[in-house]
C-alpha cells in the first residue's frame, strides 16, 4: 500500500457503523490513538443512519450517507468495510464498493465474509489488477489469527485438514441446551436476548455464516474455489433437547455445530453440519459463543501423541467468536500491520495447496457413519420396517438406541412437535448407522418418510471420525 509520505496519519474510511464499525470506532477514538507508532485517523465513515450512532454527537463531520464520499475521499488509504450480511441482495453492492476502492487506490480490510464467499474470485482478481491489499482475517473465528497464521506460520505445511466451531451463535445455542434442557427456542431466545444472535439469526442458524467461513478456509488452506451452495450444509434449528440426551446417555457423546474439510486423496470432502462428537475430543469442551478451528498437517507430525492412530489435529486455535470487541481487534490487527507497512506484495489469495489442484467432493459421496433419530406411532414392527430400508439401500445399522423415557419429556416432545398422538403412543429412538454416504442415507430416508407411521421428519447428521 503507498501511503502518501507527505501526510503523517494513515487515513481510514469506514464502511459500516453497526455493532461492528462502532466497535471499530471505539477502539480508534479511545484506546489506538494512545500508541505513539500508529498514525492513524478516521478521515469518513458512512452509514445509513448517521444521527443514531453513539459517536455522531462529537464528531458530526465525519459522518455521511454516501459510501462513494468515504471510498473516492483523497486523504483515505485504507478502506475498512464493516457493513456486514444483511440481505442477500446488498451483496452485490458492497463487491462493487470493494473493487472500487482499489480502482481509487485504497488496500481494503473486511470482515464481511458473506460478500467473499460469494464473489472472492472476482474480488482477489480486482486486487491484484489494481496491485492493492485485501486482508480478511476478522472474517472468520472473530478474534482468533487464523488467517495469518495459515498464510504465515504454516507457509511450508503440507495441509491434511482444518475444522472447528466457526459460528459463536450456534455454539451457544447447543452450549445451553445440552447444560440445562433448554428447547431450542428458548436458547436461541437467551442467545438474542445477550447479542450472540441477530433479531434474524437465519444466517447463524441455518449454517449459512459457517458455510461462508468455511469456504474462505478452504480456499487459503487447499486452494480450493467454491460458491454458496456447493458445499453440504445443514443447520442447527432440527436439534431437539431429547438429542443431547440420546447423544450423552447411549454415545457418550455431544452435539457440535462444525464446519469440516479435509483432504481425501485428490478431492476435499466439505460440510457444515451438527456433528455427534466424542465426550474426550477437545471440541466437546468448547463452550458459549467460544470459537475453536482445529489444523492437522502432515509436516507437524504427531502422529501417535495419543497412542494409536494419533489425533486428528496437530494445532487448535481457540477464542471469542462472537460480538463487535473480538471482530474490531481482528479488523484493527489487519489495519496496523499496514499503516506499519507490512505489506505482503501479494494481491492474490494464497493458499498453502496449489490453486486449483484439488476439487470439492460431491456432497452425496461423503462418506460418513450417522446418528438418526426417529419420532413415530408406538405399534409394533416399525424399528424392524426401518432397518429392512437401510438393509435393501446397502447400509448397516450398527447400533438402536431407546430410552426410558418419562411422561414429561415425552409430553414435552410431542408439544414441541404440535403433535396431536397422546404422549404414551409416540415413540422416540435412534439407529446409528455404519459408514454410509450421503446419497444413500437421502434415498433410503426418502422411502421412510413415507411410512404411515412416521411423525415427524428424522433429524440425521454425521458421527465424528478421526
């Protein structure tokens, strides 16, 4: 980035004032301006509603409405672009104000993940034609360097797989349900209620936001170039309460909202999905609106650190994911590395595997063992139906869970349910299944939901493997 050498200050416009732009402000306005080697100075900050924004009353001239006064002003050399995901269709315009600011010769640092996944391509090609700076790491995990440490720290590694809790709102969710029998609307509402969860949590919940983050890990860590839409997806808003205590009485077990890819020959198996995780892997224990990612390369070695086989991960990078604090330091981090001029002289997205080199596997080819629960009619012969489905389909059971259930929680079932059975004639259980992919387990539950006996849609996700 050329900062003009006759001004002291690096110049800083800002895209966004919400709860991350103002986070951003804070810091500037009332703790960076403290550190005697960083010259730097909000020249315009644009946001739709100037007047409501807590630092408008002292410095009303900074304030606009318009995003080109703040991108084309001539004292701004870094852009921070903060606007965050809001609808699908303002996506498109924050690409457009990206692109233009390095057309007008400004670096740019983001935390908007959304608008990378969706035109990254288009974004990284426009910053290395114009031979200007994106930088991105308050895009994923918050707080935690991933990004840099991936294109630093582990310039020279061989990657086999990164993974982790990415979305501090579903953590959360699931965190709260599994500690206290929560519905999940009653955690998702706590979770809004503290700020870890917007008015519209969709994009949380569905997975979207963690699909987004995904594909920007996969993109640095496998050089892989992916789209949303492209990488299998499910959310969390399935997961009843009564799967925590499946998972934690029959699997020892707990459920994690994860976003995995990892190499498999050639192809890099992606998903977002809740994940049925083991009780002593580190990722049961990362709790609240934590996030944690979790590396695995084949230079680190490790193989054999926990006896045979090894772990699945030689390095696991764990810290705030959620709210404005967390997201402005990353963002700042960025900023300072360069108004200091630490600048990379690589536009382009660097990855540690050649671009281009791997490919993103078919989503109904992942191959996994699954957790299935059932809610149907109790009458007899319906466990027997339902395994002679998977039978003909290829797939083996391994395990039939069935608790005890009390009156209450079945109530509470079939309440949740709207379901107009009386409680002691539904009947809750679950079949853990061998390896199976994805393709097979859509088909055989495609014949099964079309039982008679069936209540309610099988909630299904996968069982983690090392």
């Amino acid at each position: 980035m050329a900062i003009k050498k006759h001004r002291q200050k690096v110049g800083l416009g800002l895209l966004g004032s919400g709860t991350v732009g103002e986070a951003v402000q804070d810091l500037l306005f009332k703790e960076l301006k403290q550190k005697p080697d960083l010259n730097l100075e909000i020249v315009k900050i644009y946001t739709r509603h100037p007047e409501a924004k807590r630092w408008y009353s002292i410095y009303p001239r900074l304030f606009t409405t318009k995003a080109e006064e703040v991108i084309d002003h001539p004292d701004v050399d870094i852009i921070v672009e903060a606007l965050g995901f809001q609808e699908e269709k303002q996506l498109s315009a924050f690409r457009n104000y990206i692109i233009r600011a390095f057309e007008k010769g400004k670096s740019v640092v983001t935390s908007d993940k959304a608008v990378l996944a969706r035109f990254g391509k288009e974004i990284w090609a426009a910053a290395e034609r114009c031979g200007k700076e994106l930088r991105f790491e308050a895009c994923v995990g918050g707080g935690i360097p991933i990004i840099r440490s991936l294109h630093e720290s582990f310039a020279a590694e061989e990657p086999e797989s990164i993974y982790g809790i990415v979305n501090g709102t579903c953590n959360y969710v699931l965190s709260e349900m599994k500690r206290s029998g929560k519905s999940y609307e009653e955690a998702l509402r706590e979770a809004q209620e503290r700020g870890y969860a917007e008015t519209d949590p969709k994009a949380d919940t569905t997975g979207m936001d963690a699909e987004a983050k995904l594909i920007l890990l996969a993109a640095v860590t496998f050089g892989l170039h992916t789209e949303p839409g492209m990488i299998w997806r499910k959310g969390i808003d399935e997961i009843h309460a009564i799967d925590f205590l499946y998972a934690d009485r029959k699997g020892c077990c707990t459920l994690k909202h994860l976003a995995v890819a990892r190499s498999d020959g050639d192809t890099i198996e992606g998903f977002v999905s809740p994940v049925l995780v083991p009780h002593d892997h580190f990722l049961a224990t990362i709790d609240g609106p934590t996030n944690a990612i979790f590396f695995k390369g084949k230079r680190s070695g490790g193989d054999g650190a926990e006896g045979r086989g090894g772990r699945d991960w030689n390095y696991v990078f764990v810290g705030p994911g959620a709210g404005g604090g967390p997201t402005a330091v990353a963002i700042m981090g960025d900023v300072c590395e360069l108004a200091r001029g630490g600048e990379r002289r690589h536009a382009a997205l660097r990855s540690l595997a050649a671009p281009g080199a791997l490919t993103l596997k078919s989503a109904d080819e992942i191959a996994a063992c699954f957790y299935i629960r059932f809610v149907v009619k109790d009458r007899p012969g319906i466990v027997g139906d339902i395994c002679q489905t998977f039978g003909k389909a290829g797939i083996n059971v391994s395990e039939i869970w069935q608790l005890n259930h009390s009156e209450e929680e079945l109530r509470a079932l079939a309440k949740s349910y709207r379901l107009a059975e009386k409680p002691g004639k539904i009947l809750p259980f679950v079949i853990t299944l061998e390896q199976a992919t994805v393709g097979q387990i859509k088909n055989a539950l495609a014949i099964i939901g079309r039982k008679d006996y069936m209540l309610v849609d099988p909630v299904w996700f996968p069982i983690w493997r090392n």
